[in-house]
C-alpha cells in the first residue's frame, strides 16, 4: 500500500477515495457497533477529513446523502445533526451484507437471472438509479433494456428501495438456463469488460497487498473506513461470474484473502474505535 501523505496532521493517508463512497462506508462501520446516529456534522467532517477528504468535500458529500433521501439534516443543541432515513438505513444494510459476506465473488446457484425494464425517458433519473442498483447486484446490460446476471439473483431485493417508483409494467425478471446450441460464453465478454475488472482486484492488490507501515500508523476507524470503501468499489465492480468464465490465476481470492487480513489489522468490531473518535472531535 503505498500512502500519498496526510490531508491533516502527521498521519499518512492513501489516494484518495470518491467521498460519497467513504461516507458509505463510515456510517457502514458505525452502525455495525451499534452507533445509529445522529451523528454530529463536525463529527463526520472530521472523520472524513483524517481519510483525506477535503472539508467542503465532505460536507457536499452529506449533502447529496439528503439530496437522494438517504439522510436528514436537522439543528440541534450542539448543531447540525445528521439522521439515516429508512431509505439511508436500508442501503447502508445492502451494503454491509455484502462486505461482510462469507463468498463475496460467488455467483450463487446456477443458471442466469434476467431483468427488462422499459421506463420513459422523462423519468431519466430513475432510469439511471435502476440501472445503477442492478450494477450493484452483479448485473450488466446483454442489450438495451435486457439485463443479465450470473446465478441465482433476486432483482426484488436489489430494487426494493425503488419499488415504489416502479409500475408494475415498468421492470420484468425471471430465471433462465442457456441451452446448448446458444452458449452465453461469447456474450459474457461484450456484457463485461473482464480486463477492466481483473485490472479492478489488481488496483486493490496493490494499495492493500502489504501491511506496510502506512497501514499500522492508520487510526482504526479511518483504516477500515478508508478499506470498506475500496471494497465497496471492488464488489460492485465484480459481477460474480461462475469460474468457467474467468481467466487463469484469477485474483479475486486473493482479494478476499487481503481485505480480510487488512480488516483484522484494523481490529474487529468499530464500537470503541469509533466512540473514541467521536469523542475526540466533540
């Protein structure tokens, strides 16, 4: 891992990471231990400035977060607060099942899970949310409006924070096996650029492969921020494709390997890393 110099104080930090990703992940690990919020504007800021991000940035991250109805910002006694809507607290939940999942890059049954959907283009936005949440969910577009994802994938989960949005008429899903005369081998590299996300786990591998100095000189709370929002990254780049589809050597089990010996690194639960440094920003 290879650090760039700190954004504050003495502390080397790694190239930086899109913030609203790290703001992801930062309330990911706060509510692992149990801190629900609200949490103190100054507090996150804080935090979000010790991974390297500016302090404008930052705000404007927790800004889009209320933007999209993820957050809510209110006043209290001791100043801006932030709260997770259910909306906030059912994405941060998605999120932290697949960062702690025991088989992150598995596919997860066989066969294909097909989506089509058809929504007008006055509702641009919704388009570009739905298609982002199937992205997360390990699907890729075989064509305009056909999406396809490897195994046994459930599209109602992965869109469950739309479903009010979506007519019934708007988005079809079912299960498929290909047949034999019509192999889905040459369709799986024109649906996914395998080069690019070899070369995503190769990324990874190389900021986090060694435990150099850098890491062990990381705050708990920030490392393993600054960590889930790399992977975060990584797990929404991989599609989980069955191996039969992948090159040799392929390193999404090394992958997994670092990320977890980083994370131990780091300290199992957030709970007391986290109270300290909100308490250090009070």
């Amino acid at each position: 891992m290879s650090a760039t110099g700190a954004a504050t104080g003495s502390r080397p930090v790694p190239p930086p990471t899109h913030p609203r990703r790290l703001v992801l992940a930062l309330i990911g690990e706060l509510r692992l231990d149990g801190l629900d919020g609200p949490y103190r504007a100054v507090d996150l800021v804080c935090i979000l400035e010790r991974a390297g991000v500016t302090r404008p940035a930052a705000r404007a991250a927790l800004d889009r977060f209320v933007l999209h109805g993820l957050l809510e910002r209110d006043r209290a006694e001791r100043g801006v607060v932030y709260r997770l809507t259910a909306a906030g607290r059912e994405v941060i939940d998605q999120g932290s099942a697949r960062v702690h999942a025991g088989e992150p890059f598995a596919p997860g049954g066989e066969g294909w899970t097909i989506v089509t959907f058809s929504v007008p283009e006055g509702r641009r936005g919704l388009r570009h949310r739905l298609r982002s949440a199937l992205t997360w969910a390990g699907f890729a577009a075989l064509r305009d409006g056909v999406w396809v994802a490897a195994g046994d994938r459930d599209p109602e989960y992965a869109l469950r924070a739309l479903r009010d949005e979506l007519d019934d008429s708007d988005i079809v899903a079912f299960r498929a096996q290909e047949l034999p005369a019509f192999p889905m081998g040459g369709r799986v590299q024109g649906a996914w650029d395998l080069d690019e996300v070899r070369a995503a786990h190769e990324r990874f591998l190389e900021q986090w492969g060694e435990a150099g100095p850098e890491v062990a000189e990381l705050e708990p709370l920030v490392g393993r921020t600054l960590l889930v929002a790399d992977w975060l990254a990584l797990l929404r780049r991989d599609p989980r494709l069955p191996e039969h589809y992948l090159g040799e050597d392929w390193p999404a089990p090394r992958s997994l390997a670092v990320y977890r010996e980083r994370r131990a690194e780091f300290g199992g639960a957030a709970g007391p890393a986290a109270r300290e440094a909100l308490r250090a920003t009070g």
